[in-house]
C-alpha cells in the first residue's frame, strides 16, 4: 500500500511540476465577441453564432476560423489562437494574432484575454493607411485599457508626458504627435471618453468616432 | 511615323538585350575578382554558417543550390536584377533590398545600364517602421516556465525624433517558433531535435510589455545600441528579405537569441556574433556577447514588471496600509472615505495606486474579469484623480542581466569525505545555481543542465564518477500579501548517495518536490518542500526505492559577494532502505569577481547512527 502511494505521490508531484499548464480547460469555452463598429455577424467555421457585442460558447477545437461580416466593410476573418506559451519554449509571445506589419492587414484582431476577441472592421473602400491606423489605434486600446484607465486617474497636469506611457501613445496615435502642451486637450478628451463607457471595446469604439476613424 | 518607330525597336532589341547581358557578364566578372562570394557581408545576408545557409525556405535562394554555394547565389542575383518584373514589388531588386543595396555599393552599378526600380511595398513599410534608435530588449528570467527561465531577447525600433512615451508603439523585431497548440509533450522533442520552424515578426511593443511585464511578471531591460543609421537600415532592409524566411529552430544553440545576433550581424558582419557561439546560446549570453562590442551601449533603462511595481509598493508601506488596501480590494473600504482623506496626499496615492496596480495585475491574468473590478477601479480613478501625481521612486533594479556570470562552469576543489581526502574536477554546461554569483539572476532561481563531476581520492589512483546531472531547475518564488505561487523543483540524474555500512553506490535519482517560500527581507529566503525521490541502481535492493519526505533550507545574500545556504532534508524509503534519509547542509559562495567564486561546504547524509560528513573547497570558472 505504502508503495503505490509512493508512486501516485511521486508521480502526482511530477505531473504538478511540469505539466499542469499543458492540460486545460474542457471541451467547451466561453468567448466573447467585440467589433469595432458593432453589429458584424460572427461565423465559426461557417456557422453563424450570433451578432457582436457576443457572448457564446462554442466547442474547442482546432483549425477554427471565426469570421465578421458586416454590411458595407470588409469581412475579416481570424483563426482561432495558436497558443504559442507552451510549457516548455520561453521564445515565443502567446496570444498574438497580428503578426507583422509587413503583412499589411486591412482588418485586425485582438484576442486581448483567454476568451475575448476584437475585431476592427474596415470600410469597404477605405484606404489602406486609414486602414491600418484604425487598427493600430483599436488593437492598442483593447490590449492596454486598463492601464489606460488608471493614467487617466492621475491629474491631467501641464506635462502629460510624465502621467504615463499609456496614455501619451494613444494620444500620439490619435492626433499629431507633439510637445506636451499640444498633448492636453486631447488627453482631456480621452479622459471624457473612458469615463463616459464601460468597456474597452466601447472605449475604442467611442474613440475612432470622436477622431473620425470610424 | 508609329511604324518607323516599330522597325527601330526591334531593330535595337537584340542591341539592348546584348548590351545587359555584357553588362549583367562585366558585373559577375567583377564579383568573381573581388571575391564578393565570400565576403562576410553577403554571407551574414545569406546566413551561410559553414557550408550551408540557415535559412530552410527555397524561395530565398535565387540559385538552384544557393543554399549551399554563395557564389551561384550572388550570380543568379545579379541576374535576377536585370530580369523584368510585371510587379516591381516582385522583382529581385524590391525582394532583396539588401543584397541590391550591398552589391550596388560594391559593385557601383551604373543605373544607366540597369535601372534601379521604385519599390512600393518595401517604402511603404520602411516609411511605417520609421525607425530611429534600436533597442535590445531582454525580458528577465520567467520561473515558472522552464524554457523563459534563460530570460529572452529581441529588439524594438524606435520612432525618429520620438522620445521615451513614443515606445510603446514602436515595432518590436521578435524571433519566435511556430508552435502549434496540442503539441504538449511532444513540444519538448521537437524543440530539442529542430522539428520546429522559426520565422522574424513585428509587433507592437506594447503587446511585448503586456505579455512579459503585465502576465508573466518579467522585468524588461532595455539596451540603447549606438547602430549608425546606415546600419540600422541594413538590418531593417535585411529584415524585409526576411518576411517569408523560415530558419531551423532548435533550442539550446539555434533559438531567438542565436538568430537576434544573426540580424545585428549583417549591419556589422567584420565581428559576427553568432558564430561565438557553438553548442548553446543562452540569452543572457547573447546579450552580454553584444554588449561586449567597444561603445555600443548607449544607454540603459530598467522596465520593471507590474508584479515587482506591487512589490515594491508594499515593501514601501506599513501594516496599516496594508491592510487598507487589503479592505479595499475585498470592498470593506470604499474609496474616498473620510478615513483615507485623513491621511496625508502621499500615502492616500501610495494606497490607491497599490490597489491599481493589484486590479491590473489580477485582470492581466485574467483572475478577475474587467467587469467585476471595473467599478472599483473607476471609484479608484475618480478618488486618486485630486491627488499628486506619482512620486514613488521605481523599483531597484537588482538582477542587470549584463552583469550575469557565464553560463558554464569549470570547477576546481578538494575535501574530505568521511575521513578521506579527494580532489575533483567539474564541469556544467549550464547556467546557474543557488549560491552562484547572484548579479544578473533571479534569487531564488537555478537551472543546472549537465553537471558532470569527477572525483579522486588520494589513497586510489583511480577516478571515479561523482555525479552525472543531467537537470535540476529550481523555482524558489517568495509568497507574499498577494501572491502565493508554489516553490518547486526538479532533477534528474546520478549522484553517490551514502547508505550506511560504508555503501556509497552511484545511484540514478529523479526527483521533484512542491512547496513555499517566504523573504525575510535583507536577502534571505526560506523554504520548505516536499520532496518525492525514486533511485535506481544495483546499490539498492530490488534496484530501485521510492522516497518522500520533506526538505527545509535558508538562502541569504550576507554581503553582495556572499551568499549563503543552510538546508536539512529527511526522506523515508519504507521498503528498501532501512531507516529514513537524512541530510543536513551548510555552504558559502564568495564572489571573486564577475566570473569565478570559492565555494566552502559542508554535509552530513546517512542513516540515523551511520553518517558520514563531507566537506569542500571549491573554485569555479564561469565562461
């Protein structure tokens, strides 16, 4: 008796060591759907599951694309994550769907949680440029919103570039990169944005509509 | 006229084609004198590492065996310059910006006789990345991910003209294997056999310090290199050839790090770094190896993680702060109440910036969802929004990975065990253990890969194997008011084990133990483990035990040279090793410098009532 408990024991402690990472989650997940703007249809694999904002749960599985229609922009597609943190390769980043800006994309995602996506649609027609500067200002906000939020806790002073990262890049993103004083009024208006929704993917939306990139 | 027109030119096709193709003939004949071939500039553009390219994707190669011979490579280059192109972005010359770009400095091409075409992908996104100063980025040591224990290494462009609150939406340049989900175990065999393939990528910064800094508790240093512009385009042309490029992954010696050097190589190809390293490239390593170029550091920045950011902000309060933002998180104080208006700006900041910090941790790893916190922290915002800004001083960086010793180690000692004399001789192949030399690594944190120790006593010619370790990785994270992850650790290999009777046979030994740690403050760590042990060998009845039993011990860091440990462990093997386990140790490591230290030790192991003692002077080489 006392020697079978030595090998569950031995080989419990070797399995919680190594693996516990490996093995997760059951045959379902819960996931949610944002879109920036709201409304796109979301298929998985062809099969329509509902309408962003979404919230679903789907079967796990490989080889899942997810794609958003939405009547006058372009259909994105996204492939459901490559979980790229393994337990044992410290070389890779987890969780990025955008790859490269050498691939320029039209549309973009961001799987900012375990079980959240965002989506920025792009207009049908829209140029590429204006294309990829809704992205970037979409993926940044959904990825780092809540240190966005606590920098717009601190007092927006006369030197906004000492408040914090955060939000000094989202204001350079969305108006002309500047000295500190060309910063403030458009750190005010942020400030107004974030504290007017509830949600990243509000605040994004909220966003690219006030700085005409929706 | 039109028709006029029509009969000159194919008149003077056959003219022209003759005229590029002697031109296309006087380039190669000139390259061919110059030894362009074997220049180290176009071998770092082709990755040529002996015979053979490292990059696996034929479409690199405008040769039929390009792969293998720089000079057909470099020939049907130049060919493929003068080859029309229906897309210019197709052509040679925008697909390969680089080689265009050297070869044309080379071989000072005469854009009369071959025009130089407009690339419209390649400006676009070199306008995009804009790139100013270049940065290594090395994100400390993940201890609970073996692999990221060696830290990991990639760059980051920084926008012209932007200053530091513009880095956050720079390109960051990541190395990285395709490694599908499902993989699990078989991970770790096709890691270690290059049954992976490794490609560059470009992603935001931001998404960088997210994942190391926000979920992974990493601290980032980042290592302004003084690149000129010239070089600094060289790299970013090369990357562009890149984009498509697949490269063998292998862990130990052809990883991120292996291939980051490879890329700073083609901007300074007279001292390549890659090829310094032969069997293994540890990051920190590579860094040091970068940094080891005269005046390339310019300047240094230490980006701490949020979980060290909360760390520190603890440390800095007292227990009745503590306990304040203990309340609030768990919604027994709300923000704004007479009670913390009270108190003085500063701590009333120090406390609401705590509690930030924790809500951004938790959400970062997904513990809490943004809707659950998401009122707190806005109650937060608009509480902390009247006070001061910020005046905490950051974190201390202790643990400057440039300041790390190397990562292999050649050992000298003699000692005494029970009662004899003996010298010994010892080798790693990697990295670091607990009493090594602590600058550049994590307290707490040792990886020991391939140890093999050699002893001999001095009343026996012979020599006689000590130990073969194979592994033994050990994460010591300290518990504290917010954080309570598992100390562990894991090993395999041979080691001499005394049992009793004067036995002391070499047994195999695969073991791991689970368990807590906690810091004392001033340096010192405790810990308590359950270890459970199975040996083998023919010392040992039946040939194999299993064991369990628990193991306490004491780290201290006395002095910044010295570091100290204490430990006592005692395992019970029921059915073949009559009595239980002990073993009892004291040891002191004095740093001689960056890259040696003398090690005293001493143990007791044995039986209750048959021990032995053991004890050592060790000098060991880090290189």
């Amino acid at each position: 008796m006392k020697r079978i408990a030595m090998v569950v024991g031995l080989s419990s402690l070797l399995t919680l060591v190594g693996c516990a990472t490996l093995f997760g989650g059951g045959s379902h997940q819960k996931l949610t759907f944002d879109s920036a703007p709201e409304g796109a249809t979301v298929f998985m694999n062809g099969q329509q599951l509902g309408v962003t904002p979404l919230n679903v749960d789907v079967e796990r599985e490989k080889g899942v694309v997810f794609t958003f229609k939405k009547d006058g922009f372009n259909t994105a597609s996204v492939v459901a994550d490559t979980h790229l943190n393994p337990w044992f390769w410290g070389d890779v980043v987890a969780g990025s769907l955008l790859s490269t800006t050498i691939d320029t994309a039209t549309n973009s995602s961001v799987k900012y949680s375990d079980d959240r996506y965002f989506v920025t649609l792009s207009p049908v027609g829209a140029g590429q440029d204006a294309a990829a500067k809704r992205n970037e200002v979409s993926s940044y906000i959904v990825t780092n919103y809540g240190a966005i939020g606590a920098e717009l806790g601190a007092p927006l002073s006369s030197k906004p570039s000492s408040q914090g990262q955060h939000i000094v890049a989202l204001a350079d993103m969305v108006s002309l990169p500047g000295e500190d004083s060309d910063r403030l009024p458009t750190l005010t208006v942020l400030h107004e944005l974030y504290t007017s929704t509830h949600s990243a993917p509000d605040f994004a939306n909220a966003v690219l509509t006030k700085f005409g990139m929706n | 006229m039109s028709r006029l027109f029509l009969i000159l030119l194919i008149a003077l096709l056959p003219v022209t084609a003759a005229s590029a193709d002697d031109y296309l003939s006087s380039l190669e004949a000139a390259a061919q004198t110059q030894r362009l071939g074997d220049a180290p500039e176009w071998r770092a553009l082709l990755h040529y590492r002996g015979h053979a390219s490292e990059v696996v994707t034929p479409d690199f190669f405008l040769a039929a065996d390009g792969r293998h011979d720089p000079a057909a490579e470099l020939g049907a280059t130049l060919a493929a310059f003068f080859a029309p192109a229906m897309d210019a972005d197709a052509s040679a010359q925008c697909r390969f910006v680089a080689r265009y770009h050297w070869l044309k400095e080379q071989l000072h091409f005469d854009v009369a006789r071959l025009p130089e075409r407009q690339c419209p992908a390649f400006t676009r996104w070199y306008a995009g990345i804009d790139a100013g100063d270049l940065v290594l980025v090395f994100p400390a040591a993940y201890l609970n991910n073996p692999a990221s224990m060696y830290g990991h290494t990639f760059l980051r462009f920084d926008r012209t003209g932007r200053g530091p609150e513009a880095e956050l939406e720079s390109p960051a340049v990541n190395f990285s294997a395709d490694i599908a989900e499902g993989d699990g175990l078989a991970a770790a065999y096709k890691g270690l056999f290059g049954r992976y393939r490794g490609r560059f990528q470009i992603e935001p910064y931001y998404r960088m310090v997210r994942e190391y800094a926000d979920i992974q508790d990493r601290d980032i240093w980042e290592y302004r290199l003084a690149y000129t512009p010239a070089e600094r385009q060289r790299i970013l042309e090369h990357l562009w050839e890149l984009k498509d490029a697949r490269f063998r992954y292998y862990f130990f010696d052809r990883n991120c790090s292996y291939y980051l050097l490879a890329l700073l190589d083609v901007a300074r190809p007279e001292h390549p770094l890659a090829l310094r390293f032969v069997y293994q490239v540890i990051p920190g390593d590579a860094l040091q190896g970068a940094l080891s170029q005269p005046d390339l550091l310019e300047q240094e920045r230490y980006r701490p993680s949020l979980a060290t950011r909360l760390r520190t902000r603890l440390a800095a309060m007292d227990d009745t702060d503590r306990a304040r933002v203990l309340a609030m998180l768990s919604g027994h104080l709300t923000p704004g109440t007479m009670e913390l208006q009270a108190l003085p700006p500063g701590r009333q900041a120090a406390i609401y910036d705590t509690v930030t910090d924790r809500l951004l941790y938790t959400g970062a790893r997904g513990e809490q969802e943004k809707d659950d916190y998401a009122p707190l922290m806005q109650a937060v915002i608009q509480a902390r929004a009247s006070l001061p800004e910020d005046a905490d001083a950051l974190p201390t960086p202790g643990t400057d990975p440039a300041l790390g010793h190397g990562s292999m180690r050649l050992g000298l000692g003699a000692g005494s065990e029970a009662g004899s004399c003996y010298t010994e001789l010892s080798l790693r192949g990697a990295y670091h253990d607990l009493l090594d030399p602590t600058p550049g690594f994590a307290a707490g944190a040792a990886i020991d890969m391939g140890e093999i120790t050699l002893r001999r006593y001095a009343a026996d010619a012979r020599v006689h194997l000590e130990s073969l370790e194979l592994f033994e990785v050990t994460a010591l994270t300290p518990r504290d008011l917010f954080y309570q992850p598992l100390s562990w650790d894991v090993g395999a290999g041979w080691g001499r084990r005394w049992l009793g009777a004067g036995r002391r046979p070499l047994l195999g030994d695969l073991h791991t133990g689970l368990g807590v740690s906690y810091d004392l403050g001033d340096g010192g760590l405790i810990y308590a483990l359950m270890d459970a042990s199975l040996l083998t060998g023919g010392g040992i009845a039946d040939g194999y035990a299993l064991g369990m039993g628990p193991r306490a011990g004491l780290l201290w860091r006395a002095a910044p040279r010295l570091n100290l440990e204490l430990n006592a462990a005692a395992q019970d093997f029921p059915d073949h090793l009559h009595g239980i386990s002990l073993g009892y140790t004291a040891a002191a490591n004095l740093a001689l410098g960056r890259d040696a230290s003398l090690r005293l030790s001493w143990s007791r192991q044995g039986l209750p009532g048959d021990m032995e003692d053991e004890t050592g002077l060790h000098l060991y080489w880090y290189f």
